[in-house]
C-alpha cells in the first residue's frame, strides 16, 4: 500500500497548488481520513480508495484557472493515463474513475460503490473543523467573498453556497445531518468537528457586533 502511495504522490504532487485548500496536504488529510472510515466498513478496496483519493483533485487548478469546466470529470480523463504509467491493475482502473467522477459534494451524487461512497465523506469531513474553516477562509477569499455582512443571504440548508459571506457559509455547516454522509464513521467525525465550528461562528457574531 505504501508504494502505491509513493508512487500516486510522485506523480500527482505537480497538479496540486502549493499553497490555499487544494494542496497535496488536503489530498493527505483526505487519505487519513478515508483509510479511518474504511476500517468500519465491509469488503473496501484499500488500492482503488487510495488511488482514487490521490487522484481525486488533480484537474481542480484547471477548473479554477478556466481550463476545464468541472474538475471531477477532467479528473477522470487524466486518471486512466497516470493510472497506466504506474502499473495499477487496468481491470480497477474504471472504478477508480468513479469514484472520481462522484466525488464533488455540490453535485450532490449518490455514490454506489463503497469506495466512493467513502472518498466523498472524507472530502466533505474536511469543511468541518478548524482546518475546514481556514481551507473555506483561504479558498472563498481568494474568490473575492466578503468575510460577512449583515445584508448578505443568509443560507438555511446544508450545502447551499449562494451567499457572499464566508460566515454565512460556515454557519450553513450547522444543517448537516447524517443522511448528507454515506457512512456512519463519516458522520461520527462531522458531529466532533462540528462543535468548534459553531463555537467559532459564535465568538464572530460576538466579536463583529
């Protein structure tokens, strides 16, 4: 397994950014997660999680300079050739791909394997948390969102992202509920995350009134 990752590492490490929430240290944190919720679940595919974790992120730098339209499915299409060049089973390879192309949250897919019912917990684990809310900070900033403002919408449902405030956006995170997570382990991390996420929420409002 740790050759696989060396190897997934060696190759994907240059589509990543080096700086802002889609590093190579998301893809890690991403990693450890999965590989936690993969040890309470049934008959997982440690080789294709791991590949598809690995993978899962790497056309997202082109979705955001505008070179691709949605980064999971570019994903894919570069997934096949780097999959090859490292020797990885070809009868697995399509389900890596999946895994792939239903990973993206803000789609809201039902993943059907366990493997990518597994990655998209892990990636969406990754907005709660102190982490999660420095990645939301540096990532929505960039995009030119405010980070608050009384008259901004103010979001009543998990995964609704149409505001201009970050604090309206990390508020939102307090609607998560457990048929949002495809495992139950997945759900147990969001529920400890979400905790210091509400206290951070309320020492703003306390702080920007």
């Amino acid at each position: 397994m740790k050759d696989l990752e060396i190897k997934l590492e060696n190759e994907v490490a240059k589509y990543y950014d080096k700086s802002g929430g889609h590093d190579i240290h998301h893809v890690k944190r991403v990693l450890a997660l999965a590989k936690r919720i993969a040890k309470k679940e049934k008959n997982v595919d440690l080789n294709v999680l791991i590949a598809s974790v690995f993978l899962h992120d790497i056309a997202k730098r082109m979705e955001e300079n505008g070179e691709c339209s949605d980064h999971a499915i570019q994903g894919v299409k570069m997934s096949h050739s780097i999959l090859k060049k490292i020797g990885f089973p070809e009868n697995k390879i399509e389900e890596v791909a999946y895994c792939i192309k239903v990973h993206r949250k803000t789609q809201k897919i039902k993943p059907q394997t366990i493997e990518a019912k597994i990655l998209q917990d892990a990636d969406k684990i990754e907005v709660f948390g102190a982490i999660g809310i420095a990645r939301t900070f540096a990532d929505l900033s960039a995009r030119g969102m405010l980070l608050h403002d009384d008259e901004s919408r103010k979001l009543t449902y998990f995964e609704d992202t149409k505001t201009d405030s970050i604090l309206e956006y990390l508020r939102s995170l307090a609607f998560a509920t457990p048929n949002k997570f495809n495992t139950k382990t997945g759900w147990r991390v969001v529920k400890e995350r979400l905790k210091f996420v509400n206290q951070f929420v309320k020492q703003f409002d306390k702080e920007w009134k």
